[in-house]
C-alpha cells in the first residue's frame, strides 16, 4: 500500500508539476487539460487509462468535448502519494 505524503514531501511534489493545485477540503490535487478538439481530449485519455490500469491507480476525471477535469488521490491511504504525484507527471508529459 503506498503511503501518505508528509505535508512537506507534498508541496515539494506538487512544484515539481505544472499547473496543478490542491483540491479544497481534500488531500487531492487537480488540473484542467485542454485540447484542440474531442478527439485530442480522448486520445489523452485512453494513453492515461493504460498508464492508471498499469499502475493499478486510477484518476477521477470529467469529460466534455476538449476539455478533461482531472483529480488524483490515493484513496486506501486517505490521500496524496507518491502515485499521485507520478501519474499527474506522466499527464503532463503527455501534453
């Protein structure tokens, strides 16, 4: 089980990523992608899901034509880890 992120080894993770916040009453951090067109949108999606299946952690996201609402926590630990941290990386790689 992967462990919870101290506050410290979460702000450092979090300036590391681009564009990404904390989510407000939550230990979770978030980012709103935006896209040419439906098709770019779903197309980063379906590169996400192989990396979250492979994982074995999956993102909480919202889709609407080219835009897609991303939120990432580790629910078993009750928040931010290190998994988190990689697959918003791995998203940013991506666009």
């Amino acid at each position: 089980m992967a462990e919870k992120l101290d506050n410290s080894a979460r702000d450092s993770a979090i300036s590391q990523l681009d564009g990404w916040g904390l989510v407000e009453g939550r230990d979770a951090i978030a980012k709103t992608f935006v896209f040419p067109d439906f098709n770019a949108a779903f197309g980063f999606m379906s590169r996400v899901a192989l990396k979250a299946e492979a994982m074995d952690h999956h993102p909480e996201w919202f889709n609407v034509w080219n835009k897609v609402d991303v939120k990432l926590s580790t629910h078993d630990a009750g928040g931010l880890t290190a998994l988190d941290m990689e697959l918003a990386a791995f998203m940013d790689r991506l666009t």
